[in-house]
C-alpha cells in the first residue's frame, strides 16, 4: 500500500516527541507499506536526509512558518471561527505540494501527524484518511488553571474556539487517534462518540535505548526536557524552588542535571546555584539519563504520553514523577515507578531512592519491563497497521467537498 505521510517537524534526527513518533511510525510502516514523506522543516532545525534513506521517500520539506500573533493574519483571526494560530501558520506551498502529490502518486491512504499538517489533509479528496495524534489536554489546562479572571475568560474563549476547531476537523478524517485513554474520553464526549477513535500510545526504541551504557554516578538527579517548552520550565521552577531546597537538606551532595536547549529562556527566574547543571541540546541524551540515580518529572501542565518517562525506564533509570506526568502511562506506583505530588512528598520519596540501592534496582529492573511489554514501537506500529487495514475496509465510496476551511488552493 501506498501511504503520505505529513509530518509538522522533520523526523530525522529524532530529536523531541513529535519527531520521535513520526519517525517510528514511518519506521514500523515502511515495514508493510510504501511510505512517502512531505514534512515541514523548522529555521535552525537539524535535517538529516541520508537517515531516511531505505525508510520512506521524501516529496518535499517545506519550511514552517512560525506562529506571530502580531501579524495582520493573526489579528484578522480574531473575527475568524479557525484558531489564530492556524491562520497565521498556513502555508499554501504545503497545500499545493499535498495536491500535487496526491494528483502524481496516487496515494492509498493519507496520514496527517497532529493539527498542523491535519489541516492541509481535511479536503480528503476520495482518499482515505487518519488523523495521527489530535492534542486536547494542553487546551483544557490552559483555562482550569489561570490566575486571572481576565486571563481566565480569554483562555475560556480561546478554548471554546479550539474545540469547534478541533470537532470540525476531527469529522474530516475516517479514524483519529490520540496518545492516551484519557484525551480519547476528553475527544469523545467533544465529538458525541460519532467517530473512530484509537488510542496510539507513543513508545521507545528498544534496542537504542537499552539498561548498562553507562555506569550511574551517585547522588546525581536528571530532568531531560528543554526549558523553552512551558510545562518543562514550570515543572523545574516548581522542583528548584519548592523541591530541591529539601532533598539538599537531606541529600546535600545531590545534584540536578538539566538536559536541552535554554536558547531565549530567561534563566533569572530560576534558583541556578552550583548544584545544577544546564547541559544544553545533547545530540545522544542516553548516557545523561543511564548516568543519573533517578529521572525527575515533577510536570503541572500537559498532556499525552510522557516520552521523557519511558526513555528513562528503556534505559533502567529509576523514575520519580507527578500524577499529572503519568496521565496517559499504565504504570504501577511502587513497583515500577516512585509518584508524588508535592513538595515534601516528593522530597521524601527522592532522598528514600537516594538512599536505597535495593529500590533502585528494583525500579529500574520493572521499569524496564513496563517498556518492553507495552511501549515498543514494533507492537505499537502493529496497531497502527490494523488501524489502517480496518480504514480501508470500512471506507465506503462517497464524494467529498474539495473546498477547505481555510479556502481553496
């Protein structure tokens, strides 16, 4: 079978969460199918074009146009149904590049990776279509949480505005997935069930990420996330300020390893002293994680599946998260990961890991197990197969409107 892939990053290196399921996703298909790729490709974004040789077809890599909420188009989207950002980021060389591909390649099957790219798709043509990854979490916890009644009211709009977004495009695909059970209970009651949901659990390269690369030093913490993505920055301000302070109390040797770009972060408004390290972008994150004691993931904000988590277990790092973090997991507190949600619990159960050898190599043994059993992207691109096979064999001949929300190409 055929398949266009569109990707919203380009996949190669895999280098954050979205070109990490991209990239395996086109991996595990290229197994069964034809993949061909149209990506869009970020300014400074580091494009390897021979790490996709043998894997899928590249058609083109056409450049994002970042969001400006100054830009008369974003302006102008305050009158519009379609979120602002949508509006401003649309570029029509993608939509002519996607009809160009679908009028010389001739398709099977269509595959759109998260709302970016989904919206160049949702003409549909008579191709059948699968909307990979639709994001909601974020969105809803935007509003449940400001501090304002201003900033509140603005979010609740902003929210009102996304969801009849989302619930227009969603209706544009034959099957959607999301990456945990609880953003599919969220989709569905925005929907009212009336569509083909999966859930496609984002996952880990096993035999890339594998225990024993490296020897842990001791006392030594990781949070492996790039401070310029919010949920990241307020998780390790809540942890410097709130958190850290006591487990040093009790742990003074402790350290925190920092990993990702701070490009543009305004590191003032974080309590940086000699006990943590900012290692900047690291091409191979691996021996950063397998060297560290325990991963911390203490996330207030976001949604989907914690990638930074399941890493850490692949590669026999012991975890200590939030609830929050683990929303879209199926792990087992005490057995394969340590869970706590404020501050003296998570100190508590930090300096407990610290302390004790026998829980390390407990946690890192079913953590490693967890993975293995549930988050190989062999096992997830295999539902992902039958995802398509069941699209397929459902797709019923029918004629499809060829004008586009945004307008035609």
């Amino acid at each position: 079978m055929k398949i266009l892939f569109l990707s919203p990053w380009f996949p190669f290196p895999p280098e954050n969460g979205s070109k990490i399921r991209s990239y395996n996703l086109i991996k595990t298909l290229s197994k069964r199918h034809d993949v061909r790729l149209i990506s869009f490709t970020r300014a400074r974004e580091n494009v390897d074009l021979e790490g996709l040789e043998g894997i899928c077809r590249l058609e083109a890599a056409i450049p994002w146009r970042e969001f400006n909420p100054k830009s008369w188009k974003s302006l102008a989207g305050f009158f519009s149904p379609t979120p602002r950002s949508v509006i401003d980021t649309y570029n029509p060389q993608m939509a002519n590049q996607l009809q160009r591909s679908i009028k010389h390649e001739r398709p099977d099957l269509i595959v759109a990776s998260e709302t970016h790219t989904a919206i160049y798709a949702s003409r549909k043509w008579d191709i059948p279509c699968i909307f990979d990854t639709v994001e909601l979490e974020l969105i809803t916890q935007n509003w449940s949480t400001a501090n304002s009644t201003i900033t509140k009211l603005r979010e609740q709009l902003t929210w009102a505005k996304g969801q009849a977004f989302v619930r227009w495009l969603v209706k544009k695909y034959d099957a959607c997935t999301v990456v945990s059970e609880r953003e599919r209970e969220i989709l569905y009651r925005l929907i009212d069930g009336n569509k083909c949901l999966k859930v496609i659990p984002n996952g880990v390269d096993l035999d890339y990420n594998r225990p024993g690369i490296t020897k842990p030093q001791p006392y030594t913490l990781i949070y492996p996330g790039a401070l310029t993505f919010s949920a990241n920055f307020d998780a390790m301000s809540y942890f410097l300020q709130d958190i850290f302070p006591l487990i040093r109390v009790k742990a003074p040797e402790a350290t925190l390893k920092i990993t990702g770009t701070v490009q543009g972060v305004d590191l003032s408004r974080l309590p940086l002293d000699g006990h943590v390290e900012l290692s900047g972008f690291l091409s191979d994150i691996r021996p950063a994680v397998a060297g560290a004691w325990a991963c911390v993931v203490p996330l207030r904000q976001g949604g989907g599946t914690r990638l930074k988590i399941l890493e850490a277990m692949a590669l026999g790092t012991p975890v200590i998260a939030t609830h929050k973090a683990v929303e879209g997991l199926s792990v087992t507190p005490e057995k394969d990961i340590l869970l706590a949600d404020n501050p003296d619990e998570f100190s508590t159960q930090t300096i407990r890991l610290l302390n004790d050898k026998r829980l390390r190599d407990e946690l890192s043994k079913n953590g490693r197990e967890l993975v293995v059993n549930n988050y190989g992207w062999d096992a997830i691109g295999s539902s992902f197969d039958r995802l398509i096979e069941s699209v397929i064999k459902n797709r019923e001949p029918k004629e499809h409107n060829t004008a586009g929300r945004l307008g035609s190409t």
